[in-house]
C-alpha cells in the first residue's frame, strides 16, 4: 500500500509540473480572521466546557489568528492556510507535544509546538478537466457541518459531533462531477486527525453531494472509515441536510454515527439541528439543539448529553458579535457545581467577536 501512495504521489508531482505550462498567468488572494471571546461558567468550573475551543472560565480568550494564501496558476492551485493561538492548536492536536484538545492546563507540557500546529490546510490541487479536480496535502473535514474558523459557524462554542469527530485528513482526493447539482469525492487519507502517519495504516474517505435546481435543499452524505494508528478498525457515517426556503429562515440537520472496534465493538452518534433566523440583514439568531449518545463510552463518560446553546450574530461590516448561552444536561453525573461536586447540568454564557478579511 505504501508503495502505491509513493508511487501515486511522484506521478502527481511529475502531472503537476508538466501541466503548469497550460497558463502564463497566475492570481492570488489573500484572506484571514481573528476571534477572540470571554466565557463565563455559572459554576465557575473550566471542566464543564467538554467541546473544542472553548476551554476556559472567567477569561478573556483569543481563540485564533489565521491567514489564507490561495494562488492558482492555470490548471494548478495551491492554498496554504495558517493559524495561530489555541483554536489552532487544539485544531492540530496531534502535531504537538504533550497537548490533547481537552487536556486541562495542569496536564499541558509546555507550548513546545512544531511547524506543524499552525498548518490548518496546506495543499494541492490540479484540474485534469471540468468534471475532475485532483487534491494532495491536509485539508479540513468534509464530515459533520460546523467549521473550525470561528467567523464561518454561527454559533461560537462547538458541538459535540465536531468535537469528536474528525478535524481534518492528510492525503490525496478525487472530486468528480456527476452532472447538475451532484458531486463525488473519493480518496485516501492518514488515520484521522494526522498530518504524518508511521503506522502503515490508511483510511478512505468520501462524500455525496446534491441539490434541487433552486439550492434550497442541499444533502451531504459523507464517510471516513479504516484502520486507526492503533490498528482499531473505525467507520463512520454522516448527514448533512440544509434547507433554507427563504433568505430569512434556515434548518440544518447533522446526523452522524461512528462505529469503532478494536478488542470490542463499540459505537457513539450524534444528532443535531440548527433553525437559524435572520429578521434583517445585520441580525440572526441560531438555536443549536444536539443529542449526543455515548453509551459505550468511546468519546465522554456521561453515556449521554443533552446540549442546547442560542446564539445571538450582530453583523456590523466585517465584524461579528456573538453572544451566546448555553445549558447542558447528561444522564450521569458529568459536569462540577461550584463547590467541585458532581453535577448532571451545567450552563456557560460566551460574549465572542469575529473579524474576517
């Protein structure tokens, strides 16, 4: 198998370097973001955060700094995407020593990160024609539906799909029109989440994607699934339904289930819905309802939560206020009261501010 990606791998950078004759011409654009948020814990307890970005109580917090380099040059593009700050790196928890994405600050060795920790996206891509487009480096996940650049999700805290789901691939893809609205993507990436793999083992993965004629319902259906560094066999589905019958009103639905087997068989999923309303042009409000379902405790040790958050998006130009609230409820005891007893509920309020240009 190794052999075949090295050889898939030199094919491509002989394809890529002989096609860039095709234009005389190249173009770039330049685009980032800041985010930055306060998060209040009513319990005033940092651990009732349990998803990604958020980590913190009774703090102001920069979550990232980021900066996209997109140039093409005929058929051929490149794009190279860089974060700094903790969203990036618990983004790319794997490229760093001694950090985990929900490791608490007395567990956390240093900041000693590499290179690496601010690569959220490098890669590239070649058009073979019309219908094909060609990719190789690390990108973020097609699985799931929120994002990890703060400004393109309309709630600030993450879910819990997002969270332990994937956070991006390193590989190489295919993307393949099938005519209309409906699209393919097929490929082959490292083990979830790692930007160098040792480990000899590979995972494919995929999406289906389509539309009606007025793009008023879009459907995503995508996939990940193989074997783990840890030679555990992993697979995964995933739903994404987006409807929006008006430019006021949308829903979006994510359903995803992920099947993991190593000395057993163990299983969690996840179902959340977005309504989301926009009276006028520089106001919305997002109402992000999840059930999460860990019965066999793969991901949390709570067998079960119960997540709602209400986001509130101030547009003023470029920039964008978030207020948000959030209560949380799990079946056991999996949260902390004030006073560092166990608790079944916990609720957070953030106040975030997005830029992007």
């Amino acid at each position: 198998m190794l052999k075949k990606v090295l050889t898939f791998s030199a094919a491509m950078a002989i394809f890529f370097a002989a096609k860039s004759q095709d234009s005389t011409k190249g173009t770039t654009t330049i685009t980032g973001s800041v985010d930055a948020y306060y998060r209040y814990d009513f319990n005033n307890q940092a651990g009732n955060n349990k998803t990604s970005f958020t980590n913190s109580a009774n703090s102001f917090e920069l979550g990232m700094a980021s900066i996209k380099l997109d140039h093409s040059f005929g058929k051929v593009a490149a794009t190279a995407d860089l974060g700094f700050g903790r969203r990036a790196e618990e983004f790319s928890y794997n490229d760093g020593v001694g950090y985990g994405q929900n490791l608490p600050d007395s567990a956390r060795v240093g900041n000693r990160y590499g290179t690496l920790a601010a690569i959220k996206q490098a890669y590239l891509s070649y058009a073979v024609s019309s219908k094909l487009k060609i990719t190789a480096g690390k990108w973020a996940t097609h699985v799931g539906w929120e994002l990890v650049d703060a400004y393109s999700n309309r709630n600030y805290s993450m879910s819990y799909a997002f969270s332990n789901g994937p956070f991006f691939h390193t590989g190489a893809k295919a993307d393949i029109s099938l005519g209309g609205k409906t699209n393919l993507m097929i490929g082959a990436a490292n083990p979830t989440d790692l930007s160098s793999n040792s480990s000899g083992n590979f995972m494919a993965i995929g999406q289906l994607s389509t539309a009606t004629k007025d793009d008023k319902l879009k459907v995503y259906l995508n996939y990940q699934g193989g074997t783990t560094s840890s030679a555990a066999q992993l697979n995964q589905i995933d739903l994404v339904l987006n409807y929006a019958p008006s430019t006021k009103f949308s829903v979006v639905y994510n359903g995803t289930y992920q099947m993991y087997k190593d000395s057993s068989s163990k299983n969690w999923s996840s179902n959340v819905l977005y309504l989301n309303y926009d009276p006028i042009s520089k106001f919305g409000l997002t109402l992000r309802g999840e059930y999460f379902n860990d019965k066999d405790a793969v991901k949390i040790g709570a067998e079960n939560v119960l997540a709602t958050t209400l986001s509130g998006n101030i547009k003023l130009a470029n920039l964008t206020i978030i207020p948000e609230v959030r209560f949380e409820s799990a079946k056991k005891e999996y949260f902390a009261k004030s006073d560092g007893t166990a608790s079944k509920s916990a609720a957070s309020f953030i106040l975030a501010a997005t830029y992007k240009f």
